[in-house]
C-alpha cells in the first residue's frame, strides 16, 4: 500500500529531519509512528502527501512514486489522502456543516450532492445535531470530529493524523481513537499516525515504528514492541504509560461522583473494608484497580474506588474509611 524507501528530508537551513528512511505500510494497517519531540515524525508523515517535499528517496502508495507526480497529478492524488492535525483548523466564520463541505468545494463536487454528503459523514462522526453550530460552540474532541468528517469527505483510502489527539483530555482521547478505529474497520482505510503517546500506539495500531534523531530505530508488530522492546528510546517511551489504575481514574472522572485511593497497611489488608461499607452505606463502589504487596514486615494494599450516589453518603464513607483505619486519599471530589 504504503512503501517509503530511503527517504530523506533536509531543511534549506541544513537541518537533516528525515534520515534515510524506509518504511512498509500495508492496506488495512492502523500504523503508529512514535519518537520525543524533534524525532522528525511531523516530518515524516507531511512527506506522504508531500506537504513537505522529499530531498530524496521514494514513496510508492498503490504502485505510484508520488514523488514524480506533477502537481495536477498531485491534486488528484491527495483526494485519495485524508488528514487530521492536532489543530483542527476550522473556519471559525463556517458552520460545523459548512466547514465540512469546504472539503467538497475544493474536490468540484456538485452542490446537489453536497448536502447528503455532509450530513452522511456528520452521522458518521456522530455529530448530526452539530451540522449548524459554529466552531466557537464546540468542545475540543467535537472540533476534532469536524476535522475528521471533513478527512473523509472525498472517501479516501488513506488518512494521516498528526497528533491528531495530543490536545485532548484522556477520555476524549479514548474516544477519538475509538471512532478512528470504527471508520478504519467500516470503510477499509489505512491509517498512518504519528504521536508522542505510547498509550494512544498501545490502544489503537497494530503495528508501529520509532523515531529518533530523524531515523527509525525499531519497527514491528504492537505485541511485538511493547513485550520486548530493544532500542533505549523505546523503553524509555514505554516507561511513560500511566499505570491502569492511573488510566482508569482519567477516563472514569464524572460529576457527582468521588474518586478515592484506600491504602492498607497491615492486617488491616485482608479485612472486608469494601463489604462493609456497601452494607452501611446507601451508595455504590466501583472498583477502579489496586493491589496488595507482601513486604517483609506487613502487608501494604491500595485500592482505586469510584463512588455513586447521594453526595452526602458518599462523603460520610470516605470519614467512615478514615477511621476505620484505612488511609484515604481524594483523587476526585466529583465537581
């Protein structure tokens, strides 16, 4: 689908960004391309649709070098590339509708069709009630559904996204990967994406190449990387990933509802604090994630706990937890 041989990209101020790249992306991959700042990844992926004009090498996508297309030939080609950035460039002065047919203007699609169209890839997005709204109306994972609506208007098999969810909450980012991982199964695309998140490569690829200093020092199947990493940078970027009890509290926060952290120490671990509290109290527990750790001397457990319910119950728990011996951290107060 996708094969980049021995590209290179060099800045007119001599900065080398992309060093002798070469890369396979295969028709059907959700394909992530990970590395620090500066890793030349932004680079990299504007040299798919050039964007940014190769000093050197190829990149054949369905057997055509688009490095020898001319620019008509380019035009065309690019309708067959979709794009969505970090930024969501949209017209603050256009509708949420109106910045989605921006993309079918350009293509000269007829202005009998546009309608359906944009309302079909607004239903896609889940954001058909939107098609009037302005931009300054919409939350930032809204924006970006906008965006990528507006990706997909010319039915593309390719979409490039440039860390299109580094701007987001986590569970607006969970939330953007699932739908891009809706769209990539419903229409059959290819999907490159470039990110300095190992959580966003961990959630949606299913295979990834790591950038530094302008080459790729590590590619191969998600699995593959994560059990058994080789380069220094990529345990380095794997060792970022927040725990999944941390994770779990990030896309669970929700109002009216207190997140706590309850640490154990001692016998007080093996105890049925949790059983307890659902009898005396009128609320809910969620169990997040935690754990007990046998040291030498005692016992230490931690729990993560989503509480639902009347506010007030809620808080008399967490003073119940309190003196029942259990140490209790807020790490949400549901407002």
């Amino acid at each position: 689908m996708i094969k980049i041989e021995k590209i290179n990209k060099v800045y007119s101020n001599g900065f080398h960004a992309v060093k002798d790249v070469s890369l396979e992306v295969k028709k059907g991959d959700i394909f992530g391309i990970i590395g620090l700042s500066g890793a030349g990844k932004s680079s990299l992926i504007r040299l798919l649709n050039r964007l940014e004009e190769p000093t050197s090498g190829s990149i054949v996508i369905d057997g055509v070098d688009i490095t020898k297309l001319s620019k008509d030939e380019l035009l065309e080609r690019r309708k067959k590339i979709g794009m969505i950035f970090q930024h969501f460039n949209l017209l603050a002065s256009r509708t949420v509708g109106e910045n989605v047919a921006f993309a079918l203007e350009i293509a000269g699609w007829d202005k009998a069709k546009m309608k359906d169209r944009v309302r079909e890839l607004l239903e896609v997005v889940e954001l058909s009630d939107k098609i009037d709204s302005y931009p300054s109306q919409l939350s930032g994972g809204q924006k970006q559904r906008v965006a990528i609506a507006r990706a997909l208007a010319n039915n593309p098999d390719i979409l490039l996204s440039d860390e299109a969810t580094s701007a987001l909450d986590p569970k607006t980012t969970n939330s953007i990967l699932e739908l891009i991982k809706n769209i990539q199964h419903k229409f059959g695309l290819t999907v490159v994406m470039i990110t300095h998140q190992m959580e966003v490569i961990r959630d949606i690829c299913n295979r990834v190449a790591v950038m530094s200093d302008g080459e790729i020092v590590e590619t191969g199947g998600v699995h593959h990387i994560f059990s058994n990493p080789q380069a220094e940078i990529t345990k380095e970027l794997i060792s970022y990933l927040p725990s999944t009890e941390e994770r779990g509290v990030e896309i669970m926060k929700t109002k009216g509802k207190y997140i706590v952290k309850l640490k154990f120490l001692g016998t007080i671990a093996e105890e049925p604090i949790i059983s307890q509290a659902l009898r005396k109290f009128d609320i809910d527990f969620s169990i997040i994630g935690g754990s007990i750790d046998h040291l030498s001397t005692m016992k230490v457990g931690h729990l993560f706990i989503e509480l639902s319910g009347d506010m007030e119950q809620q808080q008399e728990a967490i003073e119940w937890f309190n003196e029942s011996g259990v140490i209790v951290e807020v790490i949400y107060n549901g407002i």
